[in-house]
C-alpha cells in the first residue's frame, strides 16, 4: 500500500525508488503523485522567487578607480523537466537560504569580472546595460544548475575617492558655461529683438489706436441702436412674462379655489358625519340615560306621591284623632272648670263678702309681683321730698286706682270692700 502525495504550483514534488530496485524518478508540482510505503521517497523542492542581493566592495574598474556596487537579482527553479531534473540534483535537501548562497556567489563572481573589464562611466552611466552584460554572462551558468535569472538590476553605485563627484563637478562646470554662454546669447538675441518688437508695436499700436477709436465710434453708434433694441426686447419680454405670470397665478388661484371647494365639501361631509356621530354619541350617552333617569324619577315621585298622600292621610287621621281627643279633653276640662266656676260661685253666694276678701287677699301678692317685676332690675331706689314733696299724692293715686285694676283682672269690687274703702276714701 501507499500514500497519495499533493503539491501546489509553488513546489515541486520528487518521488523517487520502486519495486525491484528501480531508478524511476517522477517529478511533479501543481498535482498529485502516489508512493509506495518502504520502498518509495518523496522530497519537496520550493519553486518560489528568490531574491538575492549581491554587494561588491572596493571592486577597481579597468582605469583601477575602487568602486562599490549593489545589485538586487530575483532568481527561480526552473520547470522544464530536464532543467527541474538537474536543479533537484544539486539542491534537494538544501533549504532555501543554502540555494541563495550558491546563486549568490555565482552573481558576485560575474558581477566582480563584469566590473574589471568597464570604466567608471560606463558604469555609472549606462546602468541597464551593465545589468544587461551581468544577466547575460551568469545565465549560462546558473542555467546550469537549473536556475533561471528572473531580473538583475543595479541598486546603487558608490565610491571612497570622489571620483564619481569629482565627474560630475566637471560636467557641472562645462554644462554651467554652457548655459551661461547660451544665457548671454539668449539675452542679447532679446534685447534686439525687444527693440525691433517695440518699433513694430509702436507702429502697430499708432494703427491699432486709429482702428480702435474707428471701431469704438461704430460700436458706441451700433451699441445705441443695439441697446435701444434690446430695451424694446426687454420691455417687450417683461410684459410678456407678466402677462404669462398673471395667466399662471390666475390659474394657480382657479386651482387652489377647486382645491379649497374640494376640501370644503371633504369638510362638510367630515362634519355631517361628526354631526350624526355626536348625535348617536348624545343619544347613547345621553338621551337613553336621561330617559332612564327620568322614568327612574318618575316612577320614585309617583312612589314619594303615594307615599306622601298615605302619609298625610295617615297624618290627618293622626291630627283628626289627636283633635278629637283634645276636643275631649277640653270638654271634660271645660265642664270640669264650669263645675268648678259653678261650684266656685255657689261658694262666694254662700260665703258673700268674707269669701271675696279672702279672694282679694290671696290675688294681691300675685298682683304686686307682677307690678313690681320691672323693679327687681333696680339696685336702689331713692326717694327726694321737701315740704312740696308729691310723694305722698302719687301713694293716695295709685291706692285709689287699684280697685279699678283688681275689679279688671278679677272681676272684684274692692270698692266694697269696707277696709278698702276707708283705705282709699271712695264714696258709693
């Protein structure tokens, strides 16, 4: 048995031995291959660019002047079978770093013979052809080892005794003169010229300020009537453009009034249907419940009715009874107090005058009191008399005005009295 073995397009895959001691090497990369167990290997070769940077210090160009070049070459394995065949001899089992070196000093080998063979200017100069003569003498050897060289340019090219500064001041200095003398030749060329050119503007300018003045005449002439023109156009445009404005707002205004008729019948309608809804609304929340309410009411007054009417029959009957108990009892009181008067005044005919003293005598303290009540709110009473005093006069009045008062109280003469009468001195 065995095991399938893939590999991407930057590797290449080496599988190598077989049964019966075979030699039979397969090289793949980008697909699969199978091995045996045991009896087959397989290796793995990186296809990947590698870029390898060559330095080459204190190098003498063929005039001996020591330079310093730096070169940047990207190099790869090739894929042609047989090239891929010969670079997997000579590098599997080497890492990456390990193949760098052995192209490294291939390129530092070419590159130092290369520089011993050109000048300084050469050099400096034409860079892309020294990469050129570079990449075309180490090709074929590196080729031989199955590596392609991508590109190989030159990065940097430097030296110690300012001879490349020093070239350049020199080429610095005659492009200097060249450019001075070139400068003052420049400048005078100018100047004539300058002056050839003044006299031909003035020339031009004398003509050209005769045509203008010409030209301004007409156009100030042609700007009038122009603008007369215009300034009709434009009194013309700006009624018209009123005119078409007051069209547009008319009908602007003709549409908002349709707008505002529609939205005033949409109103009309919104409110008639508010209308009828608030009326349902009235009759649900209102009507119907005062409806309720009112034979609720109706029904209690006739009830309050029935009961006030049996109420005030039954209060009439109460008074009706009442009276009629009262009336009784005033009439047994009546007839009590007339057996009373009657019993009363079989008495006094009996007894004559004694008993009506006795009568008097027993209401005068009742009449005093009653004569006297306003007095009982006086602390003091004092009495002034002198020899005119009328004291005496006013007790002999009211002594002779109480048997009028006791006769209108009670009914009794006291003028009869003998005592009250020789009290009082009335004659009979």
């Amino acid at each position: 048995m065995g095991n399938c073995h893939t590999v991407g397009p930057n590797e290449a895959l080496v599988v190598s031995g077989g049964c019966c001691g075979s030699d039979y090497k397969q090289y793949v990369f980008g697909g699969w291959a199978w091995a045996w167990w045991c009896i087959s290997d397989t290796q793995r070769l990186s296809l990947e660019v590698m870029t390898i940077l060559c330095r080459c210090e204190n190098i003498e160009t063929s005039e001996g002047v020591p330079l310093f070049v730096t070169g940047v070459a990207q190099v790869k394995i090739m894929t042609e079978k047989e090239l891929l065949a010969v670079a997997c001899e000579q590098f599997l089992g080497k890492n990456v770093q390990d193949i760098k070196n052995i192209v490294l000093q291939t390129l530092e080998g070419h590159l130092r013979s290369i520089l011993g063979t050109l000048t300084v200017e050469q050099i400096y100069q034409d860079r892309d052809q020294f990469a050129k003569l570079v990449r075309e003498v180490a090709a074929p050897d590196v080729g031989r080892m199955g590596i392609e060289i991508l590109s190989f340019t030159i990065k940097d090219v430097y030296d110690k005794v300012d001879y490349l500064s020093s070239l350049g001041k020199t080429q610095t200095a005659v492009v200097q003169r060249d450019a001075d003398i070139g400068v003052a030749e420049a400048e005078r060329d100018a100047g004539i010229r300058e002056a050839e050119c003044k006299k031909e503007m003035l020339d031009v300018k004398f003509m050209a300020d005769t045509k203008i003045a010409d030209s301004k005449r007409a156009f100030e002439l042609q700007k009038s009537a122009f603008s007369e023109e215009v300034n009709i156009k434009t009194a013309e445009a700006q009624l018209a453009y009123e005119l078409q404005g007051a069209r547009e707002q008319q009908k602007i205004r003709q549409e908002e009034i349709e707008i505002e008729v529609v939205q005033r019948k949409k109103q009309i309608d919104v409110e008639a249907q508010e209308i009828l809804r608030t009326d349902k609304e009235l009759i649900a929340t209102v009507r119907r419940p005062a409806e309720a309410e009112a034979h609720r009411i109706q029904q209690i007054a006739e009830g309050e009715k029935v009961k006030q009417v049996l109420l005030a029959q039954a209060e009439a009957e109460k008074i009706r009874k009442i009276g009629e108990a009262e009336a009784a009892v005033i009439e047994a009181m009546g007839k009590a107090e007339a057996e009373r008067m009657k019993l009363k005044a079989e008495a006094y005919q009996k007894y004559g005058d004694a008993a009506k003293m006795a009568l008097v005598l027993e209401a005068l303290p009742q009449i005093a009191a009653k004569i006297a009540a306003p007095l009982t709110k006086v602390d003091e009473i004092v009495v002034l008399s002198g020899d005119n005093s009328k004291v005496t006069s006013e007790v002999n009045r009211l002594l002779a005005e109480l048997p009028a008062s006791v006769h209108a109280l009670t009914g009794v003469d006291l003028s009869k009295i003998p005592l009250i009468k020789k009290a009082t001195g009335v004659q009979v």
